[in-house]
C-alpha cells in the first residue's frame, strides 16, 4: 500500500518536473496583453494566430517545415541504401559508414554545426538554404538509421529465401516483401527525422542563420529583443507536434520495441 | 535471402550513394574543421590560410582552464542528478503496463525533441519574477514578494537536467526492460523487500550501464550550447557556449575550431569508455 503510494508519487514528481515549465509556458501563452504573467490575466487565442498571421513567424513556420520536411528526405535517402546493404551483404569494412551515420548524433552538435559551417563557408556556398537541409540530413541520418536497421534486422530471412526460391529476383523481392515490411520503420525514421529538424537551432544557426529565420532561430531573436506571447504560442504549437507525430507512432507502430534497441545500437 | 559478400562490383551500388554523401557532407566538414582549427584568424573574413598553433596555444591561459573546469563540473553534476533521478523511474516505469509505458515514452520523446531554444525559454519564464514559480509561494505564504530566480548557476542546472533528463531514461530503458526478472524474484523469495532489492541486487547487476550511462549523459550535457547562456550569467558559461559565441558573434573561426577538436577528443575518449564499460558487462 505505502510502496504504491510512494511510486506513485515519484512518477507524479518526475511528471511535474517534467510538465511544469510547459503549463507556465501554456499559460502565458494565452495572455491577453504582450505581457509576461502567470497565472495569465484575461484570455485571448490571438498569439496563436500571430503565427499564421504574422508575415515573420509565418515566413519562420514555412522556413521552418520546409527544412525539416527535405532534411529528413535526405536522411532517409542516405540511410535507405545503407541499411539494405548492411543487411544484405557480409562487408565488415561497411560498418565504418555505419559508425559514421551515427557520429554526429553523439558527439556534441556544437561539433557538427562548426563542421558545418566551416565547410560551407570554405566551399563558398555559406548562406545558399539548401545547405540547411543537406547539414540537417547528414546530423539526422542516425535516427532513420537505427530504426532501419531494426526493421531490416526484424525481417524473417526465410520468407525473403522463399520469394527467391519462387523465381523472384532481388529488385522483385526487395519490391514486393522487404520495402512493405520495412515500411512501419522507414516511416518512424522520417517521423523522428522530422521532429528534431524542425527542433534544431545550432546546425540552422551556423550553416543559414544569416539569411534564413527558422521558427527556433525566430524564437532565440525574439528572445534577445525582449518578450512576446507569440514566442510562447510557438513553443506549446511544438510540443503539441512532436506529441502527436510520437503519439501517432505508438498508435500505429511499437514504440517501446523501437526505443527498446534504439539506445542499444546507439 | 541470406547474406553473402558481395560478389561483383555493382553488388556495392547501394553504397554509392550514402557513401558519398557521408564523406562528403560529414567527413570533409569535420576535416576542414580540424584544418581551420591550424589557421589565422581573419576579421574581416572566415579566416586565412596558415599553419600556427596558436589557436591551441591559447587554451594554456587562466581563462580557458576556468571555462574547462567548469563546463566538466557542470556536465558531472548533470550526469548525477539525471542518473539519480532517472534510474529508479525507469526501473518502476518497466514493471508497469505496456500502454503505461507508451504513454510515457511519448512524454519523454516529445520533451526530448524540444528545441533548446524553447527549454531556456520556458525555465526563464519559469524563474521569472513576473510569471515566475515564485508567485506561487508568495500565494502559499512561503515567501513575502516574488523574485527572479535566475540568471544562476541553480537555473543553468536545472534547466540541463530538464534537458538530459528523458535522454537518460531513455538510454536506461532497453537495459532494464530486458533485466532478468528472476533475480529479483530470487530476492523477494529469500524474503527481502522491493526496496531492498532494487539497491542490493539491480543497482549492483547494472553496475556497468549506470557507468556507461553517466558518461553518456555527461557527453550530451556537454554539448549544451544554450541553457548556460539564457539561464546563467558569463561565468557560467561552457565550452560549447564559448565555441558558438567564438565562431558566431566573435568571428574567430580558427580558435573555435580548436576548442572544437578538444571537445570531439574529449567525447570520443569518454564515448570509448562506455563501450569498454559496455564490452566487460556482456562478458560477464
């Protein structure tokens, strides 16, 4: 009885450690006047439609999803292929862009952002906002990575032998049973991706920051110049993103099996 | 289909393409970065091409050994505080139901997910006088007028810990899902309580991951680049604040390239470690 009380307890300290900067953010969020005060005086949605609104944060919102949307295509794209072939091929030495793929995720992004930087502005392409996408492509690649991996490792060998023994050839058999088995996790390694693109600040800071405002780069500016609601209206929108991109994983797909060996393999 | 080497050179096609791309789009920036890290400082420009070494010169001076200790001093603590937090939950959130632990994983990503810039932001609303979390205990009685609790060193830790907080549990939970329940059980059996247990078995058969998951929450506290400067004043800056602010605001691209190439040194080297740590486990 006690020891029910108490775990409960815990989770709920951990739950409102966890919670309580989002309810202050959430309440200043619908402050009626710019002003910075919780509990909130009046209410008022506006700040939320300052995000559509407003020609800047929109321009930030479209800046923002449109990195994050091609950042995560290029991820995909680079660990599709790897993924397939490390699981299709005895190449030990192949592991080494394995490794690779998952670098910039561990070190500190400090690390990747300056690497960044000092490549595009030694190439002279510093600034060009497609560079955004390919350096947010290259930071991310790790998450479609590992859980491809995990998909292509969840595959039973034999049903692929089976299709092969039936006459099929490797892009029939690729095709027809491995892309819909993988699927559930190329579309979770996009989902991931995706997220944490529209999330990043360092690496869009260095590699476009002077030409492009991302909605967080827009959020750390507005910061420095002082305090609107709008920031805060922001910050709730992205909770509310990456909670039902997450949610809408664990309702369609297995979460717990996909952290189970996330971290494993990272 | 089973695997097999690769017979004839079109076998490696796949590996074209995110081959490529990895060398160069992470390979050459990362080398560039280290030869950036030789070269003058321009002010006018990114920098001039040279070979000196004073840009790691430089890290032989009061100032850098100050910002050194206190970024490893702060990322220790983090590590503590995280792991000391994170492991008794991660081991309760296991022995619930599965749409329990769903729910909760989401919680974690989605915080886990958070910009930096939003996590300084909603602590320093947080630890602000006017919205601040003071307002409730002046409400409570606790305290006679609001203040603001930041900047401080207390706001820089927490809000790390917020930060590093899910990825702890997260990197916690596949090693405790798939802890053996028998050993526990042996233990309850021979009459010793849950608490008792969890100290005098689990915490001592995941000796190693609770190892391994301090350096690896000690490398990512590393890399916070934000929090120190939004929630703590200039002395509370670390390595990878001082990096960004050399890089960005002070345009000298070659001494944080140096700084840089430290810290991968100093990450790769703890990252080694865990998998040492790691690698003794499994022989066990």
């Amino acid at each position: 009885m006690r020891q029910t009380f108490l775990r409960r307890l815990y989770f709920f300290a951990v739950g409102l450690f966890l919670a309580l900067p989002l309810i202050v953010v959430a309440g200043v969020s619908v402050n009626e006047k710019q002003d910075l005060t919780f509990p909130p005086v009046g209410f008022s949605m506006s700040w939320y439609q300052q995000i559509f609104a407003d020609p800047e944060w929109r321009r930030a919102l479209i800046a923002s999803i449109l990195l994050a949307l091609s950042a995560a295509a290029i991820a995909v794209a680079v660990a599709l292929p790897l993924a397939w072939f490390l699981w299709r091929r005895i190449a030990p030495w192949a592991n080494v862009f394995q490794l690779l793929g998952v670098a910039p995720f561990i070190l500190p992004p400090v690390i990747t952002a300056l690497g960044m930087l000092t490549f595009w502005a030694t190439s002279g392409l510093y600034g060009q906002p497609w560079t955004a996408a390919i350096s947010h492509g290259i930071f991310f690649v790790t998450l479609p990575l590992v859980t491809l991996s995990l998909g292509f490792a969840s595959i039973d060998r034999s049903l692929v032998e089976a299709a092969a023994t039936m006459g099929a050839d490797d892009r029939t058999v690729l095709r027809t049973v491995v892309f819909p088995l993988i699927l559930p996790y190329l579309v979770s390694g996009y989902a991931f991706a995706f997220v944490l693109s529209l999330n990043e600040y360092i690496v869009a800071y260095m590699t476009v920051g002077f030409t492009i405002e991302t909605l967080p780069i827009k959020i750390f500016n507005a910061l420095r110049y002082g305090y609107t609601p709008t920031m805060a209206a922001v910050s709730i929108f992205f909770v509310a993103v990456a909670a039902l991109v997450f949610g809408l994983i664990a309702r369609f797909g297995d979460i717990r099996k996909l952290l189970g060996a996330m971290a494993s393999e990272g | 289909m089973r695997r097999e080497a690769p017979k004839s050179l079109a076998d490696y096609a796949p590996l074209v393409f995110p081959g490529l791309m990895l060398i160069v789009f992470f390979v050459v920036p990362f080398s560039t970065m280290i030869a950036v890290s030789f070269f003058q400082r321009d002010p006018a420009g990114f920098y001039t091409v040279a070979f000196t070494l004073d840009n790691y010169g430089r890290f032989i001076s009061l100032f850098f050994g100050r910002v050194l200790g206190f970024s490893l001093m702060l990322s220790v603590l983090v590590a503590i505080c995280c792991v000391a937090i994170a492991f008794p939950f991660t081991y309760l959130l296991t022995k619930q139901s599965r749409k329990v632990q769903t729910v909760w994983l989401v919680v974690l990503l989605s915080v886990l997910s958070l910009s930096e810039v939003i996590i300084g932001f909603a602590w320093s609303t947080l630890f602000s006088r006017t919205a601040g979390i003071t307002n409730l205990f002046v409400w409570l009685g606790l305290m006679n007028e609001p203040v603001a609790l930041l900047p401080s060193f207390g706001a820089v830790l927490t809000g790390m810990v917020y930060q590093a907080l899910p990825y702890t549990v997260l990197v916690l939970y596949p090693a405790l899902v798939r802890l053996d329940p028998t050993l526990l059980e042996a233990a309850r059996t021979l009459g010793s309580s849950p608490v008792r247990a969890f100290f005098n078995v689990v915490v001592p058969a995941l000796r190693n991951t609770v190892v391994a998951t301090v350096i690896m929450v000690f490398v990512f506290a590393l890399g916070s680049y934000l929090l120190p400067q939004i929630l703590g004043r200039p002395q509370h800056w670390t390595l990878s604040v001082l990096i960004t602010d050399q890089a960005i605001y002070q345009s000298n691209m070659p001494f944080a390239a140096a700084m840089a190439v430290f810290l991968v040194l100093i990450s790769l080297a703890l990252v080694g470690l865990t998998l040492f740590a790691g690698r003794k486990e499994n022989a066990l």
